[in-house]
C-alpha cells in the first residue's frame, strides 16, 4: 500500500522494487477454496460463494506498480531527457499488464458485480496511463495532431477509470473502498479539469465520491479541500452544494495537508516534468508511434475508428458500460496523427 501511495502522491518510494523483479515469485495462488465475503454489516453473506482472487489481484497489483514507478523514475529520474520511445516504452508495458491479465480478474462483462479489489486494479491502471501522458500535453513542441493524440489518450483513459468507478459506487457505495481509491478519483477527475472535458460533471462527481468516503478515513478532508483548489485554480465553478459535502470542516493546515500527500497537493508536478522533455520528441513521436502500433498489431479499421475528440464526452451511467477492450480502444488513434 506505501509503494502504491508513493505513487498516486508522485514521490519515489524509500525501497521500490525493481521493474525488471519478478513478483509473487514462489508465492502459492488463491486456494480453491477461497471466498470473498461481503464485510459491511454482520449480516452480510454472499449468496453464492465467489473466489476471492486476492492473492492473484495482490501480484498483477504489485506488476502495475511496478510500472508505475517506472513512469515517475523515467520522469523524473538522472538517466537523461524523456523521448518519445521511453514514453511509448512504458505504455506498451501497460498494454501488455492489460492483455495478460488473468481471465478472472477482467471487467469486461458490462453492468457485472466484480469483486473491490478488482475494480480498484482496473483503477489504477487508468490513472497510471493519465500519469504517462499528461506531461506531454503540457509540452509546446508537439503538432495539433500529435497533441490531439495525446490528449485522446489521456482522456480516454479517465472516461474509462472514472465509469469503473461509478459501477463501484453502484455496487458497493464509495463508503466502503481501499483508502488509495480516493486518490485514483482526483486524478482521474484531474485530468477532465486540465482537458475540459466535461470538468463540470467529473468535479460533481468527485465531491459526491468524496462525500461519501469521508466518514471513513480521515485523509480525505484534506485532500477534498485540495481538490477543491484544483477546481479553483483552473476556473471552473465549484457545485452549488459544496457547502454540505465537508462535513462542517472546510479548512485544513498545512499540516493536514502534508500528513495527506507530504506534500501541499496532490497534483501530479507538469510544470516541472515538462522540463525534462527532450526537445526531439516532437520530431520522433509520430514515427515512433506508427511503429508501435505495427508492433502491436493495431489493424486499418482500429487505427481509423477513433472518435474525434471534439466528440469525448462523460456519457450518462446508463450509456458507459461496457465500452469494449479498453487497450484496443486505446489504440485507434492513427487517424489523429495525420489529420
């Protein structure tokens, strides 16, 4: 949980493990007879026992993050400047965690009523490619096209991460979640804020989240009034009943804050990664992106089927489930590099 912390709150872990170290490595797999047990309320009882898959959620868990710290190392770490095939490097790394995944831990069943954990892995996920990409699009040197890529990308892949969360409000209410979930929401929400892609309902969303989650941790005070700042910062119109959602407490020190992140926010640093660009990228990203989709088998009808940014929108709860696989969803994009 603190690697995976170190990581929603952008700071490299004391003692990260190796990208390249085999995880789980010896560890026996969930037993046969392992359940998952509803917890909220004593009477609670599964009707039909289901298999906890924790111990196997637990291993693609510590893979996926391990990639993303790699993505902060690449970032931020002393091995040179960030190029377009370090970026595309790590999201085919993502790619390929996605398409491995053991069959009983996918969500590809719409409406389904998966187990928590499994919602939080797909989670993270999302919010893993939003941290890979956002950087870039605060970065000047690319063309319209190219950047309309990007952002696709990055806004997809909150679109996607924000609808597993509301199946997960749905089924499970967000006052019972692991407490790293609060931080995959503010991202994700983030990210629609940045690319004003419908912030207005990611921001009522988030505080409504948020809200609900506030009566079991503590932390997330702090971080709902630095989400609120977020908001504030990118001139968008907090919801008109945000008064009701702090809990009677709406200012936090700056010690409250550090206790939260370490830091005073939660917001991933743009302004500084942006700066360990290396200024080739703008001339390699399009031939470098055309060969990772061959290597990747993207086909002529999936590299042209993109929807148009303009288009991207949060659609209502009732029209996001089941948007298909969302790595190959990922890889239409071709028609966006040469418009």
């Amino acid at each position: 949980m603190l690697s995976s912390w170190a990581a929603f709150t952008y700071q490299k872990p004391s003692s990260p493990v190796s990208p390249t170290a085999t995880v789980f490595d010896g560890v026996e797999m969930d037993a046969s007879d392992a359940y998952w047990q509803p917890y909220r309320f004593p009477a609670d009882n599964a009707s039909n026992p289901i298999p906890s898959c924790a111990i196997q959620t637990a291993k693609e868990l510590a893979k996926l993050s391990q990639a993303s710290h790699q993505i902060i190392t690449v970032y931020c770490g002393s091995r040179g400047k960030v190029t377009a095939s370090s970026i595309l490097s790590l999201y085919g790394r993502c790619l390929r965690w996605y398409e491995e995944l053991p069959t009983m831990l996918k969500l590809d069943v719409p409406d389904s009523e998966g187990l928590p954990h499994i919602f939080h892995l797909h989670i993270y996920y999302h919010v893993a490619l939003c941290q890979l990409f956002q950087p870039l699009l605060c970065y000047d040197g690319f063309s319209d096209g190219t950047k309309r890529h990007i952002r696709s990308i990055a806004v997809q892949s909150a679109q996607a991460g924000l609808q597993i969360l509301e199946r997960y409000q749905r089924i499970f209410s967000n006052r019972y979640q692991t407490p790293l979930q609060a931080f995959c929401l503010v991202h994700l929400c983030d990210t629609l804020i940045r690319q004003r892609v419908n912030a207005q309902e990611a921001i009522e969303f988030c505080f409504e989240m948020l809200h609900e989650a506030l009566a079991g941790f503590l932390f997330i005070g702090p971080l709902q009034a630095m989400f609120c700042q977020t908001v504030k910062e990118h001139g968008m119109a907090l919801p008109d009943n945000h008064e009701e959602v702090w809990h009677g407490r709406k200012r936090y020190s700056t010690e409250d804050l550090l206790d939260t992140c370490e830091r005073i926010t939660y917001v991933q640093p743009v302004d500084i990664l942006v700066e360990r660009i290396d200024p080739s990228i703008s001339q390699e990203f399009e031939k470098a992106w055309q060969k990772f989709i061959e290597t990747h088998g993207g086909t002529e009808k999936e590299q042209s089927d993109i929807v148009d940014d303009a288009d991207v929108e949060l659609r209502p709860s009732s029209e996001r489930s089941g948007q298909g696989n969302p790595t190959r969803r990922f890889m239409q994009i071709d028609s966006l590099m040469n418009p």
